[in-house]
C-alpha cells in the first residue's frame, strides 16, 4: 500500500472512531470512504461488517469504480460501497461519510411524506461548504431505503442532479450521507448536519410538551 492510502486509512479510521464515541456509527453500523486516486479510481473504503468503534486502518480497503477490492487481502468492502462511488462520480468528492444516529433516523422517516428536509434560519449551516449566512435555506433530501444497491445507487444519483445545491441526504429509516472535497470537509459537514438534525429534532419534542 501507498503512503497515500495508508494516510487516507489512517485519518478514516479516525474519524470512525470520533463518531462511534458520538453514538453516530453503533455495532457495524455506517461506512466510509475517501478517494486515493481518480484516474483510475481508487477509493479507500471501510471493509463490512467491522466495528466502527474499533476500525483500525488495516481493515480499510482499496477498490475500484466498480467497488471491486484490488490491493487489500480479505475482507468485504461495505455493501454501500456503490452509493459512496455514485456520490464521488456526482459530487466530484474527495470523501464520503455516512452515519446512523438516532437523530437522523428518526427525522428520515418522519419528513419522508415530504421528501426530504429543510433546515434554515440556524448559524450552524454556515459551516456547509459555500453557505455565508444562517438564512440559507438546505433542502436535506429523504430517498427510500432499499438492499438492491445498483437501484439505490441510480435513485442517490437522480437526487443529487435535482437538488445540486444539496450537502447531503437521508436514507429512510437508515442513515445520513454526506461528502466534502477532502476527508476534513466530510467531517465536518456530517457534524453540522448531525447537531442541526438533532436540534430539530429535540425542538419538537418540547413543543409537543409544552403543548
Ligand atoms: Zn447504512
């Protein structure tokens, strides 16, 4: 392996860490990738079935476009691994993380009527990528769940041509997607999104108290 990748693995299983600790990534649950290199496309991706508490970087591997393993012995890479290659075809991101919080779980399947999400009027959105006021209006869109990964992948890629200006989306009933040019960028887009899912979503719940 490449200085690069083990670098890449390094800071990924990092941040794996960070947001088990946060409850954002619990058992196996969640994934993550960052790119190695584009031409091919080489992407660092967390392998199936580990704990994300424990992932160490030796349970990283390098796959293909067509999420195909091709420098690391054993190990499966996560079954999302199509959705996270689409994102970086789409996005032209350099990382892709995704989290299942109780929070973001929730909101996916209460919005789901409305398909998808908006967040506005909250400084937290600033540290999105391109946002320079807290009006800004993000629309967090909601696609439904499914195991067949090559339609998933298709509907994940329909969603981000409608909604361009999109940070990240929700799987129903699943978990939170979200990209950034580099690793640090996805980061910290999962943690904005993640305290702004969690404030909404504690909001309602003392208004429904209060009522
Ligand atoms: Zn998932």
């Amino acid at each position: 392996m490449s200085e690069d990748f083990n670098e890449i693995a390094g800071g990924l299983a990092a941040v794996a860490r960070g947001f088990h600790a946060r409850g954002w990534l619990l058992g196996t649950s969640g994934n993550l990738s960052a790119v190695v290199q584009r031409e091919p496309l080489r992407i660092a991706m967390s392998a199936s079935g580990v704990d994300k508490g424990e992932l160490r970087p030796e349970q990283v591997l390098s796959i293909d476009e067509g999420a195909r393993v091709v420098s690391h012995d054993g190990g499966k890479p996560s079954d999302e691994s199509l959705l996270h290659i689409r994102i970086v075809k789409e996005r032209g991101a350099g990382a892709v993380l995704h989290t299942h919080s109780v929070w973001n779980t929730i909101l996916s399947d209460l919005y789901a009527a409305q398909g998808g999400l908006k967040i506005e009027g909250y400084e937290m959105l600033k540290g999105l990528q391109g946002v320079r006021t807290h009006e800004h209006a993000e629309w967090l869109p909601i696609v439904e769940n499914s195991q067949d990964m090559t339609t998933l992948a298709d509907t994940i890629g329909e969603t981000l041509n409608k909604h361009k200006a999109a940070h990240g989306f929700l799987l129903r009933r699943h978990g939170l997607y979200s990209w950034g040019d580099n690793l640090a960028q996805a980061k910290r887009h999962i943690e904005i999104l993640e305290f702004l899912l969690e404030t909404i979503g504690r909001t309602l719940r003392i208004r429904e108290q209060s009522i």
